[in-house]
C-alpha cells in the first residue's frame, strides 16, 4: 500500500500532490490507528506448518515471548533485513522465554530458496497470502510483531527503512528492550512478568 501511494506520488502532476500527500499521510495515520488498537489483544488463532515439517498454533505462543517477521522473496526491504533479524535470534536463541517465527506467503519451495540463500535459522512458516495478511493485521511487508508470554500482541512495527543504518539502528534498540525483559526474567529466576509493559 505504501509503496504504491509513494509511487503514485513521484509521477503525479505538481498540482494534485497537496490532495495525494494529504491521502498518503491519512491512509498511514489509519494503519497505524489500527494496528494500535490492537496492541494488548490475544493473537488470531491459527495453524501452520513449518518448512521442516513443525506445526505450530497460537497455543504455541504462550509461555514464551514471541518474535514473528512477515516477508516475502520479491519484498527488497524484506530481504535487507534479515541480517539483523537473524543477530537478534542468536542473540536470544539460547533462552528458554524466546521463540523467532517467520511467515511468507512464498510457496514452500521459493520460501526454502529464501531461506538457504540468507541463512534463516528460525522457523519459516509458508501460509496463503490473505492468512499471512489477517495474520500481520494488514499492515503490508515487512512487518515484525512481538507477541508476550500472555499470548497478547505488544510489539508491532512495519514497513522497510531503506538506508542501512537506520535498520541497524531499529533493531538495535528493539534488542535493548528485549536483552532487558531477558534480564528481568533471569534475575526472577525465570519467573517471568505476566506481560511486557514496557513495549506498549
């Protein structure tokens, strides 16, 4: 959605790009009105296998904090951000309260191409496009949710940063704020909090 809004913006003529950034800005402030309201409710219910064969449903997701990436293979920004998505999984593999999950509406073969190529070490889930879509609440590719040990959405971000050092430095910061409700745990001698207040 966004990319086709900023698309149409650079070939309008000068005389509509007042009314088509007002549309841009609107139709942004609504996704985002959106997917805030959903901040602090249970994740949609569903089921889905990984490319190795695991099945997972969003019983899965209690327990553990949980690390969800939506892509695609033909998402550039997808792709520029898998070398930080995947320092963050092993930054956090090892504890026991975080589990990393990736869907893609791929199919299964392109989805294990993707995943070989970049060396994706979590588990790749291959869903149809209006179940991968429900599944990030619309909000386009790539997008990264957080989901808390309640099973409750706390996290939500979307969208590709286009320079380098910008992606470094979001996810950056999004490892902070994890390394911290992992350090909350360890010291409650893995008695985690009932949710992650900070992320809201």
């Amino acid at each position: 959605m966004r990319v086709l809004l900023l698309l149409a913006f650079t070939i309008c003529p000068l005389s509509l790009t007042a009314q088509l950034d007002d549309d841009i800005i609107a139709s942004l402030r609504e996704l985002d009105s959106i997917t805030q309201s959903k901040i602090g409710t249970p994740y949609p219910d569903f089921t889905a296998t990984s490319l190795d064969g695991k099945t997972i449903s969003e019983k899965q997701l209690t327990g553990k904090v949980t690390i969800i990436n939506f892509w695609f293979e033909a998402c550039a920004p997808c792709l520029a951000e898998f070398d930080a998505l995947n320092d963050l999984y092993h930054r956090f593999k090892d504890n026991p309260f975080f589990q990393f999950l990736s869907f893609t509406f791929d199919s299964a073969e392109d989805a294990k191409a993707t995943a070989c190529k970049f060396n994706i070490p979590y588990d790749v889930f291959s869903i149809a496009d209006a179940e991968c879509r429900r599944l990030n609440y619309k909000q386009g590719f790539p997008t990264t949710i957080i989901i808390d040990q309640s099973g409750k959405l706390v996290f939500s971000d979307h969208g590709g940063l286009p320079i380098k050092q910008k992606r470094q430095s979001r996810f950056k910061h999004l490892s902070k704020k994890l390394q911290i409700y992992s350090w909350n745990c360890n010291v409650k001698k893995y008695a985690c909090p009932k949710s992650i207040d900070h992320f809201y």
